[in-house]
C-alpha cells in the first residue's frame, strides 16, 4: 500500500481560510490521513466559521491568529 508523503505528518496550512486554503483542509480531511492539521489565519470570524465546518472526529486542529 502506497501511503502519501504527509501521511502522519503535521501539516501547516498558512491563509488557510481563504479559498485555497479551505480546498486544502478538505482535500487532507478528505483523501489523507495527517497526524495534525495547524491552520493559520488572520481573520478570527472565518476562523471560528471554520471550526463549524469540520466535523469533531476528523483530526486535531488548531488556529493561529495575529492580534
């Protein structure tokens, strides 16, 4: 079995609540089998819409905001 290069791996996705970073979170929650997922933004409203979005049991996840 073949497994993919950031299988069990941290991954830190910078903008991650724009629209490259949302395809990116779904395509790791989706098809890969990270150890982590950091995601990094500056905006906290998208952030705290983010966490609504991914379902509880996909991973860890954590947000990261300047302020």
């Amino acid at each position: 079995m073949n497994k993919s290069k950031i299988e069990d791996k941290v991954v830190l996705i910078t903008g991650g609540t724009g629209s490259f970073g949302k395809a990116m979170v779904k395509e790791l929650i989706t098809n890969h089998k990270c150890d982590k997922i950091i995601i990094y933004s500056r905006d906290e409203l998208k952030q705290s819409e983010k966490i609504m979005e991914i379902a509880i049991g996909n991973g860890f996840f954590t947000f990261m905001a300047l302020g």
